[in-house]
DNA sequence: TCACCTTATATCTTTTTGATATATATTATT
DNA sequence: AATAATATATATCAAAAAGATATAAGGTGA
C-alpha cells in the first residue's frame, strides 16, 4: 500500500467531518487542531488532489456566483480504509517541539541574568494566556457540542494541551526562582 | 541587519562552544539540543557557507589523511554581536509541537476502545523511556560537567523536558481511566 | 576475508512553510 | 458617497527544512 505522511491522514480525518474544500478544511484545522498539528494551504491543495488521484477522494466543482470556484472532496471507501489502517498503527516517533525559549536559555550564559529573566516571564506570560484560550475552547465545546460524537476525544486533546502548559508555567516559576 | 532564522543562531551559539565542523555541530545537536531544537545537515552546511559568506564566521580548510577533508568554522565578532543581539530578544512565537497521538486520538470515533487504550499505553511508555534518557543526560552533567560554565543552563532545559514529560504521562493516565 | 557496521563529511530530493495572488464582500473612515 | 481597510474564499509559488542518499575510510565479527 502506498505511503502518506501524518499530514495526509490528519486531512483524510477531517473529510470524515463536514469539512470539504481546501479552504474549509484550513479553518478546521486553524480552529481544532491547531496546538498540535498545523498545516498550511501549502500542504493541503497539493494533498486533496493526490487524494483524488489515487481515488481516495472524489471531486465535485461548484461554480458558485460571485466567489472563486470550489472544489468539494469526498473521502471514498478506499479512503476510508486508509485512514483505519492508519488509526490502528502505534505511533512512529515521539512528538517534536521547537521551543525558541529553551534555545535562548541554553546559551544563558551570554546573557546577563536580567535578560534571562526577562525571557522567561515573559514566556511565562505568554503560556498563561494560551492555557486560558484552551480553556475557552473546551468551554465552547462543552457548551455547545456535548452530544456531537467526536467531542470526547477533542476534550482528551484540550486536556493535554491544558496540562503540559501547565507543567510548562510551573518550570518558568522554579527556573526564575533558580536563576 | 540581516535576518536569520533560528536554527542558524543555533548554530552560531553552538560555535561558541569549541564544536567546529558541521559534522561535530550535528553531534552536539544531537546530544544536548535535540529535545528542544533538531538540525539535519541539509540546514547545517548551507547555514554554514551562509555564515563565511558574510562574515560571521571564517573557516579552515583541513586536509586529513584517510578522512574526507575537514571545514572548521571560527566566529567573528560580527558573528558574536549578532548572537548576543539576537538573545537580547524576546520569543518570537510560541513553541510548536506535532503530535501524531493527538492526531490520531481527536479521530477516536472511527476507533475501537481497544485501539486508544492500546495507542495511549504505548505512548506512555515510550515517554517513560523518554523520562529516564533525561534523567541519564542530567545525570552526566551533573557528575562530569558541574563546573562547565554552560552546564547550569543544559540542566535548565533538561528540567523543562522532565516536567514537560511528566504532565504527558499523567494525562495518559488519566486518559486511560476516562475512556 | 568478506560482509557488515560505524564514523566523518556532504549533497540532493521531497515536504512543509510562509508569502503572495485574485476576486468579491463587508465594514469602517473621511 | 467615496475610499480605505478588513474579511472571506480560493489557490499557487518560492524558500526553508527535513529526510534520504552518497562517498570514503576504519573497525569488527564469523
């Protein structure tokens, strides 16, 4: 069986949501995804129409007045089969971050200790305010999607969101404690 | 002044170090930055030719016998200023992460109960791996390194991997009750 | 001694990101 | 009312980054 990556079986999920343009699909992604797997228009044209070509999709063009036209994707059986196969995998690699702070910390001693602490209260700052937007959004959900079949597992995402942010702020803390 | 990404002040930070050729950059990459920053050699040695090209650093061509020829780089006090400038800084954005069990878990529906508690279980694991390789780094450190001018600030970033972990581990937990 | 693995160095291809393009609709400002 | 700014809707393209592959030598085990 061929071999897509992880971004191609993230927009494979999502055609099982109501989701079916390019430009649909970004907005869910930008809304529900977003803090642990982003993805550009740049990955998901060129994906939608790999998906269509090796008949995991159909395509449907509507000519709609007034707009650009578009471009609507839906997931066929074949599809759906590769996005089962794919659930049913154990993950193949730890996730990866990129934390330009930890960076800036490591080479701490080209700094002095007010830049240091500096860059560390305000990155504090800055986790605060996500860890209160993950809580918006699992009040959004809780409020508005409870019964939506998928809205369990979307908490489960929030929560982890929730409680490495939360780790996180706690090592700002001890670390200008430390500093 | 210039704009450089990230990665390449990594790279000019690691040059401080006595870390001198791309091939001894990508160790050190490896060993100490990997947690929070990966580098593959296709960003190394153009960053690198980057860097002679406008002066932040200068090379050396070595030629070695039995051994491909050695480049060895040495940071300029331009290369110097535009580090320390570039630490003076405040974070940019915030940290990314991808993580292919969020991925795969916010799609759980199309899952058995089965299929998640085995795919969180997994994962655990591998993050209790992943605790312990931290604890072993710190510990080196800690034992061969305490009076490295730089080791105070690698156990600051060890410690944020540790905490980071922990709160990923406690949620698989606590995922597991839920489901 | 041959096959395989590791070290050391570097390049090339594919993926992904980030920026730009186009066209219309809507809201705000002078 | 005219103009400007912003948002929606769609898509492509250039540049950065990741991952795979290349080369050359040394070491190791059967």
């Amino acid at each position: 069986m061929q071999k897509y990556n992880d971004s191609t079986y993230a927009i494979l999920g999502i055609l099982t949501t109501n989701c079916r343009s390019g430009y649909e699909i970004k907005q869910f992604i930008d809304n529900s995804l977003n803090h642990f797997w982003k993805i550009s228009y740049g990955q998901i044209y060129p994906t939608l129409k790999r998906l269509e070509e090796e008949g995991l999709a159909t395509v449907q063009t509507l000519v709609q007045e007034g707009k650009p036209e578009r471009k609507e994707y839906f997931l066929t059986e074949k599809g759906k089969d590769v996005l089962k196969n794919w659930l049913e995998q154990p993950l193949t690699q730890l996730p990866v971050e990129r934390n330009e702070v930890l960076l800036k910390l490591f080479f701490g001693r080209h700094q002095t200790k007010e830049q240091s602490l500096y860059l560390l209260a305000d990155y504090k700052q800055k986790l605060e305010k996500l860890y209160q937007t993950y809580e918006g959004i699992e009040e959004g959900i809780s409020r508005h999607n409870t019964n939506h079949q998928d809205a369990k597992y979307w908490l489960f995402t929030l929560d982890y969101g929730k409680r490495v942010t939360e780790a996180a702020i706690a090592w700002c803390e001890a670390t200008i404690k430390e500093l």
